[in-house]
C-alpha cells in the first residue's frame, strides 16, 4: 500500500498502450482483498485500499495535476473504468476472478492482487487471454 495507486495506473496505461488491440476507453480490472477466505471482511485498510483504485482512476481520467502530478503523461484519449473483485484471500479465488475479469468481462489489464500467494494463479490466467496483469503490492 505504501505505493500511490495512480503511478501503478500510469504503468498500465503504458502497458494499455502497447497492446494493440486496447481502444481509447479501457477497463482496469481491480484484484483487492476484501474478505477473509472464511467470508469475515476486512478490516478497514483493505476498504481503503479499494477505495483509492476507484479515485486513482476518477483523478487519472480527471487528467488535473493537482490531484495527478503526472497528468501530462496521462494518454490523451485515453479514458479509464474499473471493475472491482474481492480475491477472498485466496490464491484459487483470485484465480477465479482474473477469469472473471479477463475472459467473460474483457477487461484490457488488471491490477493486483497484492498478495505474493496469488500473483502466480492471476498471472497464468491473466496471460492466457493476454492481458496485462500488476501486482500493487506482492514482493515476489
């Protein structure tokens, strides 16, 4: 969590823009833990962590620099929407939703999860269709 969401976005932007098949309105698939794997929520952080890809994507579209220092970077016709699905805390449900996202939804690249665990799962499945797909925050 300790990197801003919009730089992430600006990365997928690039990767979004180097795919050939990605239109001018693309559609970032957000991989975020928001329940245990027993079904509890989250605590609060997680909430936050949610909360900030769906600004990062409204400040990003919004292209203002005091809200997006980089905003001069931001493709010009280029404009963002979001899905958002809960990895449960688990590797084969993360798995599930990359699925979700990448094959039945159509989403252009996918950011998250953050957990190491699940990078791999979401990767494979991600990379199948040939979406792009960033971890927020996994160290491996």
């Amino acid at each position: 969590m300790a990197r801003p969401f919009w730089k992430l976005l600006l990365t997928v932007q690039l990767l979004l823009a180097c795919h050939p098949s990605v239109s001018h309105h693309s559609t970032i698939g957000f991989l975020v833990r928001m329940h245990q794997s027993d079904g509890t929520k989250m605590g609060f952080d997680f909430t936050k962590l949610a909360a900030c890809g769906i600004l990062a994507v409204r400040h990003v579209n919004s292209r203002d620099p005091v809200l997006v220092p980089d905003a001069e970077n931001v493709l010009p016709d280029l404009n963002l929407t979001y899905v958002l699905k809960d990895t449960m805390a688990r590797p084969s449900a993360a798995a599930e939703q990359a699925n979700a996202l990448a094959v039945d939804m159509g989403v252009d690249a996918i950011l998250g999860p953050g957990r190491s665990a699940e990078v791999g799962p979401v990767a494979i499945v991600a990379g199948a269709p040939d979406v792009p797909s960033l971890s927020y925050a996994a160290s491996s």
